[in-house]
C-alpha cells in the first residue's frame, strides 16, 4: 500500500490563471461576469446549514458550513495559524477572526501557537458560539504510531484547554506509520476526543491505500489548493470519496496577484482578485479556507466574503462557473 512519503504535488498552470478565454466572445465575458458575480455586501447569513458546489444558489457568509460525511457541519471558512507565533500575535489574530465572524480556527502542534489559541479562545463571553477547532498530529516520527498519536492527542488536548477537538488532522504522511497512526485517529474518534478525523497533505495514493487497508477514508483533506494549482486528480479523488477538501493558501500567499488573467477579470467585474480567487474555490470544490494569520488579513479576508455571491443561473437560465480550460 502506498502510504509512505509526501502528497505528490501536480501544479497545474502554476503562475499562470486557468480560466475560460473572456475576449472577444461577449458570452464568454458574461459567463465570467455572471460566475464573479456583483460586487456588494451580503446581508448576514446566519444559516447553518450546510454549502455544497451542487447548491450554487445559497448565499454565502462567515457562517456558512459544509456537512462532513458523518454529518459533522464544519464551518466552510476558517483562520489558519501557520506562523503565528505564541506570545500574543497568534491571539491577536484568533480574537480578531471570532470577532469579525470567522467560526473555525485552523492550528496544529508543529505551529507551537496552542498557548495562544487557548488565550483567544478563554476570552470567549460565555455565551458566545463555540468555534470549531482544527488541529493536526506533529510530522514527526516519535509522535505517529498508536502510542505516540494518543499521547500526543492528550497534549493538544491539554494546550488548548479542550476535553474535545472538532477536527484532528494527520499533518503529513511522511514519518510513516501511517496505517497504524490512522487506526489510533479512529479509535481516539470512537472514544469521543475527538469528532471528526481527516489528514493533511495526502494524495490520491495515500488516500487509496487507507481505503484499501479497509479503514474509513478521512473526513477531511487538506492541502494547497488554488486557482493556479488545481489539484484535479486529487480533488477529484476526494469528491468520489466522500472526503471535504479544505483549502490552505487560497490566495496562493498573495503572489500571483497582478501577475495573470485574474488582474483582467477583477478589473472587468468591479471584483478584488481575492474575491474572484475566493469564489472559484467555492464554486469549484466548496473548499473550507483558511485566512491568512495577520488580523490584518482577516479584514482583507472578510471583505472579499462579504463581496462573493453565487447566483443561482445566469442569463441563459443555467448555472454559471469559473471553469478551468481543458488541458
């Protein structure tokens, strides 16, 4: 079974934007006009039920959620720690993203950031919705295995002030002993530590030999994904399986902007390219995204939510997409 080593990463176009042409065919431009949609703030969405690529026509917010496979609704976008140090600046961005509305929070034991997690979280009035909260098993040998999963389990437990986590990912395949440490994640799952259960960065071969072991597949994937890099064997591995996809730098770390297609459509369509990049994930593969760290960037973050709305059809009557070009 192929369970060993790193998600092999297929960069599709990368640097390079892999949208329809939208010139000089004035229906291509109002396919891509119609996918961006209008550029206008959304009224508060307090629904909880649960967004999917085949519901297009639901309107998004910070409080929109997909339903896992067990039925777990996980909060379809979220703030991610990564390089977020302790000491005040991840807290900083925790309490900002709770209070703007993000409902998930996104760290892990290799971000060293749980001290501050736990901070932002305790500030919490009680009376406030409790946020969804991700961590990931450390990449490292010494914490895989039955043993080394479950203690470190109860050390993530213990830093984030949590009897339960929502979401306990394995970070990478790549220290081995991946089987044993995926059916320790199941057992910690059964047991009730946890809710739910997925993986970081496995590809479709990691993921096959899981299924082939006869285990549950995860719940979760997680994994670059953007509108530069696609991941489509992937991505599409995961939606045969049942398996969510969630997005880390969405934005592809903000260095593509200005560099590609993307500029050409924003300017078009009245939109930010972090809006329209935002968008082609959700129509896309209704991906969870993570937010960058800065409390700065989760403004950034909000703005482009607020701005991205999903009609239900398009002049023709027909659902609209930002669709990739065959290649």
């Amino acid at each position: 079974m192929a369970l060993r080593g790193p998600m092999r990463r297929r960069s599709q176009h990368r640097g390079r934007l892999a949208l329809p042409s939208f010139t000089p065919d004035a229906a291509a431009r109002w396919t891509v006009a119609a996918a961006a949609g209008a550029c206008r703030s959304s009224s508060a969405d307090t629904s909880t039920g649960a967004a999917s690529a085949a519901d297009p026509g639901r309107a998004l917010s910070l409080h929109s959620t997909v339903q896992l496979r067990r039925g777990l609704q996980m909060p379809l976008f979220g703030l991610g720690t990564w390089l977020a140090t302790n000491g005040g600046e991840c807290k900083d961005a925790v309490r900002a993203a709770l209070q703007l509305g993000f409902r998930l929070i996104d760290t892990a034991q290799m971000y060293d950031n749980h001290e501050d997690v736990r901070a932002a979280l305790q500030e919490l009035p009680a009376d406030a919705p409790r946020p969804f909260v991700v961590s990931k098993l450390s990449p490292t040998p010494e914490c895989h295995g039955r043993a080394g999963a479950m203690a470190q389990l109860d050390r993530t437990l213990e830093e984030l002030g949590l009897e339960q986590l929502d979401l306990w990912l394995m970070h990478s395949p790549s220290p081995g002993k991946v089987l044993e440490t995926w059916q320790a994640m199941l057992s910690a799952r059964d047991a009730g530590k946890v809710r739910a259960v997925g993986v970081s960065n496995f590809g479709p071969e990691q993921l096959e030999g899981l299924k082939q072991a006869g285990c549950d597949v995860p719940e979760v994937n997680q994994f670059e994904l953007h509108c530069w890099n696609q991941q489509r064997e992937l991505v599409s591995y995961c939606q045969r399986e049942g398996i969510a996809v969630m997005s880390f730098c969405p934005l592809a770390r903000c260095k593509l902007f200005g560099q590609t297609a993307l500029q050409q459509i924003a300017l078009e369509t009245g939109q930010s390219e972090a809006a329209l990049a935002i968008r082609w994930l959700l129509q896309k593969v209704s991906a969870a995204l993570r937010a960058a760290r800065a409390h700065t960037h989760v403004h950034t973050a909000t703005e482009a939510v607020s701005c991205v709305q999903v009609p239900a059809s398009g002049a023709s009557g027909r659902t609209q997409y930002i669709t990739p070009t065959a290649h």
